[in-house]
C-alpha cells in the first residue's frame, strides 16, 4: 500500500473519534470539597453542651492526677527520712564487750562518757546471779562521738581485762546512706572536739586551734534544757585544707586543755543533715483548679491537632476520664497517708457539671472512686499499674518495708546455725550468756552449743605442698522453743555485724 493511501485511511480513523466522551469504570472523579450540613439551634446547644462537660472531665481528671502525685511524693519523702534517721541512729551506737564482772555500772559509763553526751546505757544484768553480763550497749548524741570510741577504745584494758568494742548492728537498708554520709563529709575539712571544759568559749578554741591554718567555721552547740546555757561538751571545726585538720588531729587529741583531756578526730557526717521529711506547702484549691484547667485545655487542643486531615470533620472532645460522672458527683480518692494500713480520703472541689446523657466507658490508668447515690457499682477497670478503679487499696507491712532483701525459703527449724560471729581466739566463759542475751529477745533459748569444725583444703588442691593448711571454723547453734522464734531470730541477725563480723544465720537442715 502507497504512502498516500496510509495517509487518507489515518484521516479517516481520528474522524471518526469525534464525539461526546462518557466515564466508565475507574475513570477518574474530580474532588471536590466537602461540606457540613448547617446545624440548627437545639443540635448547636448539644454540641455546646458536649464540649463543656468534656472539659468539665478533663479538669477533675488532672485534679485527681495532680492528687495522687503530690501524695505519692510525700510517701517517698517519708520514706527517706526513716531511712535516713535509722542510719544515723546506726552511726550513733557502738557495743562493749568483755567487760570486767567486778566493774560497776558507772566505771564503765565514766569511761565511755569523755568521748561525747550519752542519749543511751544499758549493760545487760543477770537477775539470776545478780551481777552484769559482760557486754554493753552505748547510743551517743553523734556519729562522731561512736566512731571516736570505737577507735580508742577497742582493746584498752578496763578492769583487767581489754574490752572489745565494735558496732552492734547493721541494716543493709542503711549502708547505703551511711557510705553517702561518709563520701560528703570528706569534702568538708572538719574535725570533732569532745570533753571540752564548760567554761571554754568559741573564741577560745579558735585561738588554739587556728595555729594549724585558717579556721572557716567553729560551732560549740549549746544545750539549753538541762545546762542553763551552757555547751553540751563537744564542739566543730572546719578548716580550709585538708591537711590542716590532719595536723589538728594528731597534735591535739589527749591535749590538756582547761585541765581536761580533750579528744580529736575527723567528723565522719557532712555538716546541718537534714534527718526530717521534705515538707512542701499545699497549694490553694483555686490554683490547682486553674492549673487543672489550662492542662485539660492544652490536651485537648493538641488532640484536635493530632487528628488526620483526610479524616471526616467530626466534633472533637477530650474524654479521659476513666467513666462519666453524673452531675453532682463528688469525686475521693483513697491517699495512704501513715504506715501502715492507714486510708484517708482527700475531697476535691466539686465541679458543677452540666448535663450529659449517659456514654460508653472509656478506660483510663487513673485511680478514681466515685461516690454516687446511683445504686450501681463502680467498674472495675483495670490500669498499668494494677491498682482497679473502684477498689481500695490497702498497703500492708511486706509490701511498703524498706529496702528488705527477700531470702531464699529453707526448710524451717526450732534450730539456728550462726556462722562467722567470733573467731577460735574469742571464745571465752562469757559468750554462751552473751548469745543467749542477744538471741533471748526473739524467743525462749532452750540451748546454746559452740562448736569448732576443722576446714579441709581442697580435693584438687591436696599433696605434699606446704601451703595446705587446716583452718578452723566456728558455728554456733541456738536452740528456740518455736520456729516462729527461730525465723524472727534468722530475720533479724542474718546480715548483721557483730564486733566488726558480719554474721551469717540459717537454719539448722536435719537429717
């Protein structure tokens, strides 16, 4: 076929698609913009109506959140000054033994006494043989006063016989507390002063003191109660550097002062410890109801922001509360505010609620309690934190102690095996009577048996080598009436230290 046949026949063909154009299926459709039909007058107040009790929600909502978060930090304020005043208490006491059974009572006091006031004594008397235990217990007003008798008094022969001097006990609770307490006062160059003479003055220590370098501060605390103005004997040094207040300890201590031996050490506390809770003032209803109310304003305009905008446009309302509340309603939350085991109920202010058909609930994690005169039930709506909506919580003893290490469970017994308390050396006539005094406050002791076990060297370890050596090992069994006893013996012991030891308790696996 020519060319301009090709030509004529193409002509023909685009004439022929002349003609009207109709849309089959999957032609495109032109967009156009949606409208909102116009709402009349009763539907515009229902939207009014809706968007206020929304807010009216959201506003008692952050209220109630605002509530149990101010509540939650003073429990954990609480929480921390018992922490911290049992481990000053620990830092505070020191325990003697060995002492003399010739010894009286006021010997043994007199000689603790130039190291600081004492807050407690107590020597432990057998009713039976009418005389002293050998061992006894001392609470000073310091730390300082407890750590300086406990270094220059340990080993001192009282009576004839060297005393032993060590700390009773401790709380794994509190070690951490104490370890801060030690690491802060080493970045203060201060030093501690006890048996200072009652007519010795501020002025006058400084005078003495200051040939060592510049004093920063000197504080002579003051007892007002029981002295008529006086000091109570002991007194705080800070000085610029370090090494000043090394100087000012290894001169001065047993220094003739006034005609009184003075003692010196290092302070082991940093200076004004806080040992009470952190007490916050309350905030005033009308603040914390327009705090509420811009918070509950800001979450809904960010919910409006955050929709899709190829979503229909629908009336947005920020509903967060955890179930609609009927007007009226006066909303409670359960605070513990003691422990243990004691509820209190804190009433926000009442909100005036405008009227809302009832809707669907919506969950939420926030712990509400509404009290209603609808005979219905609160729904018990679960949230993250396990605690049901609608439900009292009740804390108990196990579950607010503070810092308790769970043991692994043993099988129970009447008997108790401590191990690592004294070494082969310390046994004496004296330590069945002590464990029985010390063991005696969580049981009747049927029993007390100390026994030396020998320690093989090792299997793999074993030949003709000199280093294989024998070691001796002690364990001690007490004998209670109950297993109750035994168990409250092992609570409370395991853990602890005694003279300087940190004993290990378990119980006794028979076979």
């Amino acid at each position: 076929m020519s060319e301009d046949n090709q030509t004529s026949v193409g002509e023909e063909f685009q004439a022929e698609q002349l003609g009207p154009v109709l849309s089959g299926p999957g032609a495109k459709h032109d967009k156009r913009p949606f409208k909102l039909l116009r709402l009349s007058s009763s539907q515009h107040d229902a939207v009014q109506k809706a968007k206020k009790y929304a807010m009216e929600q959201n506003i008692k909502t952050v209220l109630v959140k605002q509530t149990i978060a101010h509540q939650q930090l003073q429990m954990q304020s609480m929480q921390n000054a018992l922490q911290k005043q049992q481990a000053w208490s620990l830092m505070c006491r020191i325990y003697v033994g060995s002492i003399n059974f010739e010894i009286k009572e006021d010997t043994v006091q007199q000689a603790f006494l130039p190291f600081g006031p004492m807050k407690s004594f107590h020597l432990a008397y057998d009713q039976q043989a009418n005389k002293h235990k050998g061992f006894a217990f001392i609470e000073y007003e310091t730390p300082e006063a407890a750590s300086l008798a406990l270094e220059q008094m340990n080993g001192v022969v009282l009576g004839g016989r060297n005393i032993k001097v060590g700390r009773p006990s401790n709380m794994p609770q509190a070690q951490a507390i104490i370890e801060s307490y030690l690491i802060e006062a080493q970045q203060y160059h201060r030093i501690y002063i006890a048996s200072v003479h009652p007519d010795l003055t501020e002025s006058d220590l400084k005078c003495v003191f200051e040939a060592f370098g510049k004093i920063r501060t000197c504080r002579l605390p003051r007892d007002t109660t029981t002295r008529a103005g006086k000091h109570k004997g002991y007194a705080f040094i800070e000085y610029e550097n370090s090494q000043s207040a090394s100087d000012a300890v290894s001169a001065m201590n047993l220094f003739d002062l006034g005609g009184q031996y003075i003692r010196v050490g290092r302070a082991v506390t940093p200076p004004n410890v806080n040992l009470g809770p952190t007490t916050t003032a309350p905030m005033p209803t009308a603040t914390a109801v327009a705090a509420a109310a811009i918070t509950a304003k800001i979450t809904a305009l960010d919910a409006a922001n955050q929709s899709h905008v190829n979503d229909p446009p629908v009336i947005a309302l920020q509903m967060t509360s955890p179930f609609f509340v009927q007007p009226g309603t006066i909303v409670s939350v359960p605070v513990v505010t003691s422990i243990p085991n004691v509820t209190d109920t804190i009433t926000l202010p009442d909100v005036v609620l405008g009227t809302m058909p009832p809707a669907t609930p919506v969950s939420d994690p926030v712990l509400v309690t509404a009290s209603s005169n609808s005979p219905e039930k609160p729904l018990p709506l679960s949230n993250e934190d396990g605690i049901g909506i609608g439900q009292e919580t009740k804390l108990n003893e196990d579950d607010i102690a503070i810092g308790q290490e769970t043991q692994p469970q043993q099988s129970e017994s009447s008997i108790v095996v401590l191990h690592n308390m004294v070494d082969k050396e310390d046994i004496d006539d004296d330590l069945e009577d002590e464990i029985r005094e010390e063991c005696g406050k969580y049981g009747e002791v049927l029993g007390v048996v100390v026994k030396i076990e020998q320690r093989q060297p090792d299997s793999k370890d074993t030949g003709d080598t000199e280093d294989d050596e024998i070691t001796d090992s002690v364990k001690i069994f007490v004998e209670f009436s109950s297993v109750s006893a035994s168990s409250k013996a092992i609570s409370s012991l395991n853990g602890r230290f005694f003279a300087g030891r940190q004993i290990t308790a378990e119980f006794h696996r028979q076979s």
